[in-house]
C-alpha cells in the first residue's frame, strides 16, 4: 500500500520542523518500510484544515493536530485549533505531544525508541540537541544566538536568506542521510549563510530607528518596509534589559506579528506569548510566537494589543 499511496510528511518551516521531518523520514524507512516524501506547511495553510491533505496520507510534525494524520508529533502548547481536536488527541503509537519539551525532536525520538525498537543515529542526537538551543532560544549568550558558526547554526541561519520556499523541502533529504556538518558543508546553505550574515549585520545597524517605543521594557517595534533587514534578537542585542519583544514583519503572504521573551532576561513571572498570539489567529509558546494578519494595519493593530498586554501585565508584576 505505501508504495502505491505514498506518505507525505508536513512540517513546520523552520529548523526544528527540519530536522523533525528529516527523523521521522528515516524513521519511517527504517522501521516501517516507508518511503515517504516530504514539505513544509506554515500557518496560512490552517484556514481549511479540515480538509488539509484530504483523501491522501500523510503526517505531520513541529505543526498542528489533525485527526487524519497517520503520524503526528508536537510539541506546541497550543496545537489544537479547537476544543473539539483536543478531545480527539489521545497519545497512541502513532500519536505524541509534549508541550514540555524543548523542541519536537527529541519527542520523535523517543516515541521511535520505547514503540518501535528504533536505534538512534549519533548525527541525530546531535541535530536533536542543537534543536532544542535554537527552537527554545536556549543560547548561551545574546552574542552565540547573533554570531555562533556551530554547523547546525549555520543552517538555521541560512534559512533566513532561502532562496525559495521549497529549499526546505532539499535540506530535509539531506539532513535525513547526512550528518549536521555535512548539510553545512553544502555550497548552497554556505551562500545562504553568508547573504544572511551581511543581512544579520545590516539588521543590527537598522533596528534602532524601527523601534517605536520602550515603555515598561516591552520593546515595540515596526520593520515592516522591506527595505530594513530583520533579525529576531536584535531587540535584545541593543536593549539587554527589556523583557519583550513585539513586532511587525513582512513575510511572502502579506504580514506577521512576532512576540518573544528575552531569553537572557526573563520576567519574574511572564506571560503564556502563545496563548496571547492564539487569540489573534496564531500561536507559539509561553516564550515565543506569532500571527498573521489580513493587512499591514491589521498587524500594527494586532502588534499594539500584544503589547499593551504585556505592559499591563508588567505593571503588575509579572
């Protein structure tokens, strides 16, 4: 049957959906006698997601529930679309959430493990661990999160100068046969990496005049134009005592609102980020997360209600 009616597997775009999709693929082929194939999903494809993918099999990984999946993996608090999808979850062979871990690799892993005998390849742990640093900001530093050359940090950098959507899709097959340093060893992702750098360099330089106000240490900012570079810890670079972040982005479909804790200054008691977005139409975590919006007004409206949130809440203490 999976010959005849192959297995696609949907993961969120970024590095940790990634790797996510690279491990379960080899997974899969490893252990099931899957070949599956693979591409990536953000979250414009949500508006009819009762109907995502229907009549084919698929999986998903790093991205919402669905009750159609064959394999589904997550690890976002804020998965379920509906109180309807929550009831429908329940952890199986073939099913697993952990909003308590880091990042969604190591969930794969271990559910291979205990459920399927599944032998974990050392290149995995390790995309596995890097995983975790740069999907729960988990650096050391502002400057290792700006200016680390660690191979798997090469590779997520790059993705910010992609050359088209469907790149992702490559790297996934390489990362599924290749070891981290092999995937940015890659003339591709180096060219990418080095337009990202002088792009990271340039956002540096620009935040400043993006900023449009500071008040409460909730830093909100507006890098809309797309004539100004973006870089996700810029805020914290020049305002190392803020607590948040919230801005208003570009993206290829229209415009984002982006909202984060400052990893290396955390409020005493901060507020669920991802819990906030969801109410706007996208999600995250306690610490990170974001939402599209209809139009750039709409993502100013939607970015000053963000941060007014966290105003009042930091005026209360939190």
């Amino acid at each position: 049957m999976s010959a005849l009616h192959p297995l696609t597997i949907h993961y969120h775009r970024d590095f940790d959906g990634m790797v996510s999709a690279a491990i379960l693929a080899h997974i899969l082929r490893t252990t099931h006698d899957e070949d599956p194939r693979w591409h990536s999903v953000n979250y414009d494809q949500r508006t009819n997601w009762k109907d995502f993918e229907r009549g084919r099999r698929f999986a998903v990984v790093d991205f919402h529930f669905h009750p159609r999946a064959e394999y589904w993996f997550d690890h976002h608090p804020t998965t379920f679309l509906s109180p309807e999808l929550r009831e429908q979850y329940e952890p199986s062979e073939r099913w697993a959430w952990d909003e308590n871990s880091p990042s969604c690799p190591p969930l794969i892993l271990r559910h291979a493990r205990e459920h399927w005998g599944y032998q974990t390849p050392e290149r995995f742990e390790e995309m596995s661990h890097w995983s975790d640093i740069v999907d729960a900001a988990r650096f050391k530093s502002v400057d290792e999160a700006l200016f680390g050359d660690a191979p798997a940090l090469r590779v997520s950098r790059a993705l910010a100068a992609a050359p088209s959507p469907d790149w992702t899709d490559e790297l996934v097959g390489a990362m599924r046969d290749k070891s981290i340093e092999e995937v940015a060893d890659r003339d591709d992702v180096e060219r990418c990496w080095q337009r990202a750098v002088k792009n990271r360099d340039k956002a540096l330089r620009q935040f400043p005049e993006t900023v449009l106000s500071t008040d409460n240490e909730v830093i909100l900012y507006d890098a809309s134009s797309k004539k100004i570079r973006r870089e996700r810890f810029a805020p914290f670079f020049h305002h190392s005592k803020a607590f948040y972040s919230v801005g208003v982005i570009p993206t290829r479909s229209g415009f984002h609102v982006t909202c984060g804790q400052n990893p290396w200054n955390l409020p005493s008691e901060g507020i669920h980020i991802g819990e906030v977005m969801e109410t706007l139409g996208g999600g995250g975590h306690r610490a990170v997360g974001g939402a599209n919006a209809s139009s750039l007004q709409d993502a100013r409206d939607k970015a000053q209600k963000v941060a007014g949130i966290l105003r009042k809440a930091r005026l209360a203490g939190g």
